[in-house]
C-alpha cells in the first residue's frame, strides 16, 4: 500500500475525486493558476465551483489557506483514502 502523505513530484494524476460530492473529474495543468474559481477549485478538489461554494464562508476560508501553504495535499489524500480503504466514502 502506498503512503497517502508522500509528495509525487508528477503533479497530475487524474482522475480526482471531489471533496464535497466524490464525483471523478479531471484537473488541468493551468487550474492552480487560473483567476476563475470554477477552474481553480479543481486544483483545490472539488469537481465544480458549486461543490465547493458549498462549504461555509469560514470552511472556504480555511480550505484556501491551507492550500496556499500545504498546496493540494487534502485533495490527494481523499483519492489515496478512497483506492485503498473499502466503503470510505
């Protein structure tokens, strides 16, 4: 079994799956730069700005700092947790 906390140094591995809903999408390499939130929060985790707009103002506010200085470790971790750990989801 794989560790859920390494760091790959290949940033794509496609598919994800969203945070809120678990739905499978595909993250682009030009999400985590783009201004459009509905793209960026594919880089964040979530499969469209609606799953993502879902969380609280103060959840939102949290998800996006911990992203800015952890990067997508939480979206990597939900995909490691969902392969390898039976009816996690």
């Amino acid at each position: 079994m794989s560790n859920p906390f390494a760091v790959n140094n290949n940033r794509l591995q496609n598919p994800f799956y969203c945070l809120n809903c678990n739905h499978s999408y595909k993250e682009l390499p030009d999400d985590i730069k783009s201004n459009d939130l509905n793209l960026y929060s594919r880089y964040l985790g979530f499969c469209h700005q609606e799953c993502f707009n879902s969380l609280s103002e103060s959840l939102q506010k949290e998800h996006l700092e911990y992203a800015y200085t952890n990067g997508d470790k939480i979206k990597r971790q939900h995909k490691w947790f969902i392969k390898n750990i039976p009816k996690y989801h």
